[in-house]
C-alpha cells in the first residue's frame, strides 16, 4: 500500500484519490445505516488514522455524523423520528418478511394473549394475525395493543379478542401513551410481546427516541412471558435518546440482516437469540 496526500494504492492495484474515497464512504453510511472505522479500514487498506480523517471531513460538509466507532447517516440524531405513514412506505419488503417470521411464533391452532407494540412492523404482523385469524376457526387469540392503526385493522375480527390500552394519544405514532398506559401493560402478563426498536446497540441496548414511548416499551418488556423485538436492519447498531431495555431482557430480536460482529457477539453473550428474515 502506496499512499500520497491524494491517491491511495489498494490492494487490487488501483488508485483511489481520496476525495473518491470519502465519496465512496458517503454512500456506504447511507446504503448501510452505519459503518465502523475497522472495516473502512481494511476495505479501503489504510489506517484507522486516516478513516478518522475522512470521517471528520465528511461531518464538516455535513455528509455523515460521527459516533463511538463509526459514523451514521447526518439525519440520524438520538431524538429524530418518522410518522407512522413515513414508516409504512419504508423497507417493506424487510418488513413482511420479519412480521412472516414473528407470525410463525403465534401458535396457530390454539388460543393465547400477544401484546403489539406500536409501529409499522408490528402493524404489517397485525395484518397478517387478522388474514390468519379471519375465519375464527382456529380459536380465539387475545391481543392486546396501544396502538390505533393496530386495533383498527384487528378489530371485529372473529378469532381475536381485542384489548385496547388507553392513555393520551401520541400523534406521530397514532399510540397510547403516559401513566395510565403503564399502569395498564403492568397488571397484565402476555404470553408474548412482540415490541418495536428505534436502535438495538452492543452496549446502550434497545432505544427510542420519545420518554414516553420509552416507558410503554419498558413495561411491555417487564409484563411478558416472552420478549420478541422486531426491527429492521437500519435499527442495528443506533443509538436513540432513551434507553427502554438492556440486551438482556430480550428473549428474541428478528431482523432482515446479520448484525455486526460487535452486536452479534453481545446479543449473544445476553442470551438473545437472533432470527433471521
């Protein structure tokens, strides 16, 4: 490896210029959602050093933003959050593929109680619960949810009892939220809860971005049997503003994408298990 102040020689033979590079590295961090100073690294065969150079170049122009051991997306900020019809359009083929595999945990010829937390894969799962429950044949499952979009599509369907969790209604994710939403998730015990995730990270856990949502989340997580968390790839490795629950009190997470070795190697040590759609 050859390296002058504007051209990098990698190990292919070819020549980068570095304002190629960091060009290159713009388009990873949003194709990828985050990436870590190691694998630019050895991707682009040069020290760790001059990555850290690039990545404080690239924040300067507003390109990316810098975290512990890598850099994300500008717009990804600890308290920044998409509506509900921002969400819905958004990697959806990810999503069904994550709501079929969260489906083929709900037993499908016996009854039981799920809670669905609020959000669009959780929504997409309650459209295929509704599809799977239609005709009310194969017993009547309980479910339970604080989430409007979520009881509309399940409600007066013949094999689901539908409870609704009241509270104040947060308009950006059409949800219960506040005190009375908590009280209500804690005197319950739901065979599974299948709960949603701004970020999952190796060391900060599982995150949202609102106190709030944070709070229902967190009783969620404490009322269930089982915790599965449904979150699609661009959730690995971020970090939003609160923290709802540490790796360790998860049972599952099932997302679209292998999660880097780092998280991998924590989910692990937590005992969660990893399920790949």
């Amino acid at each position: 490896m050859v390296v002058t102040n504007r051209v990098l020689l990698v190990r292919n033979g070819g020549y980068v210029f570095a304002e190629e590079r960091q060009q290159l590295i713009s388009g990873l961090v949003a194709e990828l959602g985050r990436v870590s100073v190691t694998d630019l690294a050895e991707r682009f065969s040069i020290t760790t050093e001059t990555v850290r150079r690039d990545l404080a170049a690239l924040e300067s122009a507003g390109s990316l933003r810098r975290v512990h051991g890598g850099a994300v997306p500008s717009d990804r900020l600890s308290t920044r959050e998409e509506s509900v019809g921002e969400r819905a359009i958004q990697r959806q083929q990810e999503k069904l593929r994550i709501a079929q595999a969260a489906l083929a945990m709900v037993p499908e010829d016996s009854t039981g109680s799920i809670l669905l937390d609020a959000g669009s894969t959780t929504e997409t799962l309650a459209g295929l619960l509704a599809a799977q429950r239609g005709n009310g044949g194969n017993g009547e499952l309980v479910v339970i949810t604080h989430a409007i979009p979520i009881a509309a599509r399940l409600s007066g369907n013949p094999g689901i009892a539908l409870q609704i969790l009241g509270g104040r209604v947060r308009g950006l994710t059409q949800a219960a939220v506040g005190q009375s939403t908590v009280d209500s998730a804690s005197r319950l015990r739901p065979d599974i809860a299948f709960v949603g995730a701004n970020g999952i990270h190796a060391t900060f856990g599982f995150s949202t971005p609102d106190p709030e949502e944070a709070a229902v989340k967190a009783a969620f997580v404490t009322a269930a049997r089982r915790v599965v968390v449904l979150a699609d790839s661009s959730k690995l490795d971020a970090e939003t503003l609160v923290q709802f629950a540490a790796l360790k009190d998860v049972d599952t997470v099932i997302t679209d994408t292998e999660p880097s070795d780092e998280l991998s190697a924590a989910l692990a040590e937590a005992g969660v298990d990893v399920v790949l759609a």
